[in-house]
RNA sequence: GGGUGUAUAGCUCAGCGGGAGAGCACUACCUUGACAUGGUAGGGGUCACAGGUUCAAUCCCUGUUACACCCA
C-alpha cells in the first residue's frame, strides 16, 4: 500500500541506502556491454566547506546528466571528491586555534600545526560529501579523491618538475599581489578592485639647485618613502625642461630623478606623478624603464620597514599614511588634498584586508605558452561552451593572460619540490648578486640530493623545518632568507667577501626545501586526470579521459577551467572534456547575490529539509534556464513540492484501482481512444524530456515533465480512466489499468534524474503487484518510445478535451452550480461527432457533470450554444441562463472571430505577401480563415437560435 | 573606460520571424471516492523606448534608457 502521504525525509535516507547496497553508483553500474562511456569529474568543493544552494545546483545539474546517461546504459562515471583549498583551510584552522585560546600557526610550528590541520579535515572533510548524498548525488564514492592524496601529489610534483624543465615554470622577483594579513601572494584573481571614497594628496617636491618644486599627485602618500623618481610626460610642455634634472624627496631627504615616461597623464592631477616602483604595478613598469632601483619599505605585514627613516618604522601602513601628511602638511609639502573615487584592491574572499603590491621572489608558470593549445581547442571546436557566449570571455582572458604566481607562503598545501643550496664557486652566475640560490627541481627529494650531489661534487644534507641549528647554518641563513627578499646588496657583497662556504668544505652541504606550497588551482588544475590515476596509465584512465562534460559555474572560468584545459592538453594532449556546461549564479528573490553578511542565503539543506530533495533538485532544474541568473523563489519550491504531492496521489489512485503492471505488455495493443492518446503524449513527453537533457536544456526538460504529468496525465488521463475503471467493460478495464501503470512507469523513468527520490520509492511500491521488477530504477532503461504517436486518438482526444472545457466554461459565465447535471443536446452533427459522442460518453458525462446527451433537430429558446467542429452543442437552460450574458458573450466571440479574419485577409489581400511568403503558411492562413468564418457563422446561427 | 547579458502578466520566469505562455499571487465556485500540497472557470500584458531590415518583428539589426555581471 501507498502511504497517504509522502515523508520525504522518511524515505529519503532509505532510498540512498537501497542504491548504495546495491552498488548502483560504481562506476559502469547498469551499463551495457561495450558501452560508451561518460564520465563528469566534480568541481572539487572546498574539504572544509558545507552545501551552499551554488553547490545544490551545481551536482543536481551533474547528477541529472549522470543518472540520464547511466539510464541510458552508458558506462558512466561521475568521480567525486573535494580540494584542499589552501588559504581557506588555512585560515578556518587557524581561526579554530584562536577561539580556543591555543597557540597559534607560527608557536606551533609547520608540522605541528600541519597535523592540526589533518585532523581537522579528518573532522570536518566529509561533511560536504555527506550533503551531496543527502541531495542524492550518484557519484563514485568508492572513488572519492582529495587533492592532497598520495596520488594526486605525486602528479603536482611531476607536472611541477616537467614545466620547470621545459622552462614553463620559473623563478622571478616580482611585484605580486601580497595579502599582509596572511602574508603571502595571491593571485589576480583573487583580487577584488572597490571603488572607495578615497583621497588625492598633492605633494611638493622642491627640485634640486633651485627654487622651484613639481607638485605630484598621490592616492597614497605613504609610500613617498620609497619614491626613486618623478615622471612627467616627455611632451608635457610644462615640465619638459625639467626632464633630466632631480627632486628631493621631502622626509627622506632623497636626491631622484625626473624622468620622461609616457605613462605620466598629463591630464591627470598635475600631470607628475611621483615613481615607487616596489609598491605600484605601473611604477613598477617605469621603474624597469628607466633602470630605478626598487626601495621596499614594508614588512610582510605591510608595516614600514628599516629602509624608512627611523620615526616611521614599526608603523602599519595606515598609521604611516597619516603622520606622513601631517608631517608634509607641517614642512608646507602638501598643497592640497582633493576628495576622490578610487579603486581599492581589496581580497576578493573577505573583502576586508587591502592587497598590497609587493615585491618577491615566487614562482611563475608561463601561462602565455601553455593558453596557446588550450585556445586552439576551443577555436577549433574540440571543446565548446554552452551557453556559447562564454567562448568569447574565455578567449579575452587567455589571449591577455599573465603569468601565474604559482607559489603561496602557506603551509597548507602541496609544497614546492625545490630545494635550494648555495651556489657552488664554479657556478657561473657565483658573483651575480641577483642569481639567488642554487634550485634543485625534482620530483622527489632523493632525486634532488642526487642533482646537487652532481652539482657539489660532494655529500649533501637536507634540513627541513628551517635552519636554527648547526654552527654552518648561520652563514647558510642568508641564503634561506633570500626567498622571503630579506637580502640586501649590502648584505650580499658582506656574505660574499666572507666566503662562509670556506668553512663548509668538510662538511656536508646544506639543502633546504623550499618552504612555500602551490597554489590550490595548481592542484585543480590536474583534477580531470590526476584523479584518474595519472601519471600511471590506470585502466580508468584509459576508459574515463578524457572526460565528457565539465559542469561549472562562470566564476571559475578562469581559476579552473582554463586552468584545466592548458594542463590537460600540455601533459595529456587531449582536453579534458568536449564540453563545458555554465550555470548561473543562484540569487535570491530580489536578484541579489547571496551572501552571508546580506543574510539572505538560502540553506539547500534547509530546502531538503523542509520540502525534500526532489523538490529541491527539481526547483534547481526548472529555473536553470540558459545564461541567466535564476532568483530562487521560495513559491517555486513550495510548487514542486506540490507536484511530488501530486505525483505521489496519482500513483496512489493507480494502485487503488488495480492498475497494474503486464508482463510484456504492448502499448501499440491499446484499442480505447484514450489509452492510444496517452501512450502518444508519454511518447511525445519522453522526447522533450530527452531532448531537454541532450541539449542542456534543464528548464525545458523539467518544465515537459511537469506538464505532462500533472497537465495531462492526472488532470485529463486520470479523469478520462475514472469512468473506465469503475465501468463494467472488463476489457476495456483491464487495458485502461495496464496502460496506466506503463503510463506511470514512463513517467517514474523520465522523472528519475531530476527526482530520484520519490520515483525510486513508487518504482519499489508499483513493484509490489504485477511482475517482479528486476533492477531498481536507477539502473533501468530510459523510455524510448518513438512511434507510438497516433494523430486519430490525439484528435479525438483533443475534441473531447475541447467540448468539456467549452462546457465548463459555460456552466461557470452561465452560475451553473457545479453540482447541478445538465442536459446536453447537439445539433447538426455528422459521422465523426457522431462517432466521438459515442466512443466518449462515459468521460464527457461525467467531466461536464451532464445528465443526459440527445441529438435535436431544433433548440429550445433560451439555450446556451457551443460550437465545435461541424456540430453546435446545445445546453438548455432556459430561465436559468441570463439572456443578456449569453447574447454578450457570443457576440463577443463573433467579434474576436471578426478581429482574426479582418488580420488574416489583410494578410491575404497584401500581393509581396502572396508573393513572397512560403507556400504553407499562405496555405495555413487560407485554412485559418475558412475555419474562422465557418465557426462565426455557426456562432451566428446559435445567436439567431438564442431568442 | 572596455566587454557581456537582461528588460515579456502584480511577482518569479519560459518562449519565439507568421495565432502572447507557465508557476505563484488574485477573483468566483467546488470537501465530485488519488490529491484542499487539490479541482473547475476567470481577470490581468503597446512583449522597456526610438528607428531600421522584412511580405510579416515581441523575436533579427542599430541606437537610447535602466539594471546586473565581468575585465581594467
């Protein structure tokens, strides 16, 4: 027995539970022998994050495309698992640690504080896959990859050591984004320009020999400490003669040049602009331009730093800001401060810590060579976007793309395989103060030792943890901090003349691995392959990639996706899938972004909890429409909520009515009318639904369901069957019952991907009569039922459908009482009303509530009429109808009917239009007319017959 | 500043070169043996604005306005 009603959270866990047992989600699970394969890889959500609605859209989108395919009898895969996400990690560790009063990141030390970190997603890792399952994602789990697993750190550190030996990956000095809260380097993209209420100082700087002084123009006064030039543009009039001469920086009492450079805007504040080539991308340029040494004056916490003078040091960048215009203010440097919007570089992720332009030493992955293949590929086709537009973003940033800062000052992530040494005296680059360490790059450390070992001529020894021990260390120190820039020239040339390797001869040589781990992406970036198994040729690998179809959402188009592409063609010369679908950013009602300081996040769990899954997913699925962003209104939910209820009612008044299924039941037997209609509409309705997945098309596919189901199975099919099913033709019975339970079936199947839950749970329940079912919906076959339209039954089903509204219609403009059953009485019918009258008596009594239906040959007075193919059907309700209401109503159908064929013969009687128009639809507008006037004049007739 | 997208019923959104659609909300009626999380019927729209292309434009093109997002 079907419960009355569906608990969603009853069943649920259940249903999941009764797919796991039987290993439905395995990969191949269900599949035909040979079959394609299919295989999705899941955006790896963040190991220590929980379901956000973005997610719920997102693996709802890939389950669909999963179980559709699986259905299908594909060899399908979807491999799920979850990034490391370093920063973020990182931070929600180190954030734990702080709460709970205990030491922190740094008195813990990196491999104290690395355990911590385990442990914590030992605690909290699974959560998220857990709410996947509660979503009912079909995913793998006996496959589930984490990004720090063996496996797929093995194939970071290989793909590291081949781009570091193909010259991809290097090590440069440059100004990076630096976030010195967490103090490290960020990407661009991490990196999120606001505009602020900002200010614009203008600053006098007197020039040298002379009384004279430029007035330059700044958004940040502080870093005038590290100023080593003025720029004006070399065709600036007011400046020209000045090019070449020198200023003296106020404060710091610092003799620099004026230099010509074109970056200065003359139309800008004053048209100078004073130069800080450390702490400013664009100084940065002019800087290189005209070979000015770069001064950093921060510490990594963006305090000011020893290259300061002494009153300024220790001051946070903020503070620094303030006491340098008071102080210029005083000296009368500062001329003027202008009110100003300006763009604030802020981190994308809190948007709390302003990003500092910094200058270190990181590594970079030369991301121009590696866009090269990855923009072929998708030019050339062999990987495309829907929606399509997405193509030409994808192409404006990969044709600008910039070098990649791979490395991260974390602990939490994959740590660079490079270790660094002294330079050997033979090295040829010894003497060059800027050639930094010797790198050993390899994939391992035993292989590293080997190259250095070649490198030295002699035993190496590897340090891990920093170097505070060991008589030799001090002198190796220096060298350490040369990837955190603490080294000067100075100190340099000091160490040199020192030779502290004098000392060293005996010993082993030091090495010490570098202490900065990857970028997250670095690690997503080889997802598509690496959690297949490469670098070893594993049988999935061989099976599953390339990948079929990447299921994302638009922000991450260039943090992964493009990410994926050049890597997976560099290293696998294949793209990782043929197709990227895009979803939309999920909204709330109002159209705003979710956000947890707005406060108006919807929960999906929430959702689940409240509505259930199917209805979540389902909601998901219908507003996924294309290229938009979809608002989630609650009501939609509450509707597909409903039509779980309804489903769930229809099958429930199946079982009640026997409706069972037939073993080797065929829907091209079915004799009844209504059973041939509705196994051609479940044909018609199996199509779209395909189609709507085939294409992308969720909204489409979700929305073909919903109206066939409750629009035309229960509100007409269902209906229809009453009569049947409670009528005493046992034949007719017995067919109507077995085709409604195939009827269902379809509709159980179709339904499935969207809403496995409750499909699954009445495939169990209608499995209980009839024959036993073999397999569990998940892995039974998708509905092909091409050739079951049949046009005669649509037809007559479509009249019926007609004459029942029509009269519905009437009764309620006429105050019928629902309750009341009328008489029916039809005039001027030929063979085919005939024939239809009779074949659907039954259902038309019972839909209209009539009590009984007779041919006339003339109508009463006062009688309502309702024209409907040659035939006008007659309701006399004389004294209870308003004349007048009648009268009305018809003439206003004659006047709209006036209205169409005035259009239509305007259309007709337009010569280019006969003439250039194709035939069929001239041809359709002729058969539109003649059908327009054959019904007014029958309309006509009713209004004469009416008093 | 550059780019992309969106403007259709009160709301949330589909759709589309040839007869304006759904859900919700609203109105009226209905506890009709699956379902009131329901049924039946109904009201409601110059398809943002201005041009253009076309026999024909809500749909294609151009511009304007508004909003959203991306990049600098």
């Amino acid at each position: 027995m079907i419960e009355k009603t569906y608990e969603p959270g009853a069943v649920e866990g259940r249903i999941y539970q009764s797919w796991l047992d039987a290993n439905a989600f395995a990969a191949g699970a269900g599949a035909k022998p040979g079959a394609e394969t299919f295989s999705i890889v899941i955006p790896p959500p963040n190991v220590t994050g929980s379901l956000h609605i973005g997610h719920a859209l997102n693996n709802t989108i890939q389950d669909i495309l999963i179980r559709f395919e699986r259905m299908r009898g594909k060899d399908v895969l979807w491999q799920p698992g979850t990034d490391h996400a370093g920063i973020a990690t990182q931070m929600i560790v180190e954030r734990r640690l702080m709460e709970s009063q205990q030491p922190s990141r740094r008195e813990l030390g990196r491999e104290e504080f690395l355990r911590r970190v385990w442990e914590w997603k030992a605690e909290s890792g699974g959560t998220i896959m857990n709410q996947l399952r509660r979503l009912g994602a079909s995913a793998d789990w006996s496959r589930e990859r984490f990004t720090m697993d063996e496996g797929l750190s093995e194939a970071v550190r290989k793909v590291f050591v081949e781009l570091h030996a193909k010259g991809l990956i290097y090590r440069a000095k440059r100004l990076v984004n630096w976030h010195p809260g967490l103090e490290t380097a960020i990407s661009d993209l991490e990196v999120e320009n606001i505009e602020t209420n900002g200010k614009m100082w203008h600053l006098k700087y007197p020039v040298d020999n002379s009384d004279e002084y430029v007035v330059v123009a700044t958004t940040r006064p502080e870093t005038m400490l590290g100023d080593t030039a003025v720029a004006v543009h070399p065709d600036d009039e007011r400046y020209r003669q000045l090019i070449g001469q020198h200023v003296i920086l106020p404060i710091v009492g610092r003799r620099i040049p004026i230099v010509g450079d074109e970056y200065a805007d003359p139309e800008l504040g004053s048209g100078a602009v004073k130069i800080t080539p450390a702490h400013d991308f664009n100084d940065f340029e002019v800087g290189v331009r005209h070979d000015l040494r770069p001064i950093n004056i921060f510490t990594p916490q963006a305090r000011i730093n020893g290259y300061a003078p002494k009153e300024y040091r220790g001051l946070d960048r903020f503070e620094a800001r303030e006491k340098i215009v008071a102080d210029l203010d005083a000296m009368g440097a500062l001329v003027w401060v202008e009110e100003k919007k300006i763009m604030v570089p802020y981190d994308e992720k809190t948007k709390q810590v302003v990003i500092e332009p910094y200058l270190t030493d990181q590594w970079f992955a030369n991301a121009e060579v590696l866009a090269q293949p990855a923009l072929k590929s998708v030019r050339e086709g062999r990987t495309v976007f829907v929606p399509k537009s997405y193509e030409n973003t994808y192409y404006a940033w990969m044709e600008n793309i910039k070098p990649w800062c791979i490395s991260r000052q974390l602990w939490w992530g994959h740590q660079i395989p490079a270790w660094y040494g002294p330079r050997n005296n033979a090295d040829p680059d010894f003497n060059r103060a800027d050639a930094g360490p010797k790198v050993f790059v390899a994939a391992t450390e035993a292989e590293a030792v080997k190259q250095a070992m070649a490198y030295y001529g002699r035993a190496v020894e590897v340090h891990t943890g920093g170097l505070q021990s060991g008589a030799y260390l001090k002198a190796y120190a220096a060298f350490e901090t040369t990837q955190r820039d603490r080294l000067t020239p100075q100190t340099w040339a000091q160490i040199k003349q020192d030779d502290p390797f004098a000392e060293l001869r005996d010993s082993k040589v030091p090495l010490h691995r570098d202490e900065d781990v990857l970028d997250t992406w670095f690690s997503s970036a080889l997802w598509p392959f690496s959690t297949l198994g490469w670098p070893d040729d594993t049988p999935e690998l061989k099976k599953y990639y390339p990948t079929d179809v990447l299921v994302t959402g638009f922000d991450i188009i260039f943090f992964w996706v493009a990410r994926m592409m050049m890597m997976g063609l560099e290293f696998t010369h294949q793209e990782p899938f043929h197709t990227v679908y895009m979803h939309a950013l999920v909204r709330d009602e109002r159209g705003q972004k979710m956000s947890k300081t707005r406060g108006n996040v919807i929960d999906p769990l929430g959702l689940i909890e409240g509505y259930g899954a199917d209805a979540t997913r389902f909601t998901l699925a219908a507003m996924a429409a294309q290229g938009r962003d979809l608002r989630l209104a609650m009501s939609r939910v509450e509707g597909y909520r409903n039509f779980v209820t309804k489903l769930w009612n229809a099958a429930r008044f199946l079982e009640m009515n026997e409706c069972r299924r037939v073993a080797g039941f065929d829907p091209k037997s079915c004799r009844l009318p209504v059973n041939r209609w509705i196994v051609g509409a479940t044909a018609r309705a199996a199509a779209a639904v395909t189609r709507g997945i085939e294409e992308y098309k969720f909204n489409e596919a979700a929305s073909a369901a919903y109206d066939f189901v409750w629009g035309t199975f229960c509100d007409w099919y269902v209906e229809l069957a009453k009569p049947i099913l409670t009528g005493d033709d046992a034949e007719a019975r017995a067919e109507t019952q077995a085709t409604a339970a195939f009827v269902l079936d379809q509709i159980l199947k179709l339904l499935h991907p969207m809403m496995p839950f409750v499909t699954e749970e009445l495939w169990g329940e209608t499995g209980k009569a009839g024959p036993r079912r073999e397999k569990l919906l998940i892995v039974s076959e998708w509905p092909d039922l091409a050739g079951l339209e049949d046009a005669e039954a649509e037809a007559e089903m479509g009249w019926l459908i007609d004459l029942v509204s029509g009269i519905r219609s009437v009764r309620t403009e006429m105050n019928v009482p629902a309750a009341a059953k009328i008489p029916l009485q039809i005039i001027g019918a030929g063979v085919e009303t005939g024939t239809r009258v009779e074949s659907q008596l039954a259902a038309l009594m019972r839909l209209a509530r009539l009590g009984s239906v007779d041919y006339v040959s003339d109508v009463p007075k006062g009688s309502a009429q309702l024209v409907l193919g040659e035939a006008t059907f007659v309701l006399p309700l004389a004294g209870i109808i308003d004349l007048g209401a009648e009268r009305a109503r018809l003439e206003k159908e004659i006047g709209k009917l006036d209205e169409d064929v005035e259009k239509i013969d305007r259309k007709l009687g337009n010569e280019q239009f006969v003439a250039k128009a194709p035939e069929e639809v001239i041809e359709e507008q002729r058969t539109r007319r003649a059908e327009a006037i054959d019904r007014r004049e029958r309309i006509a007739a009713a209004l004469a017959r009416l008093s």
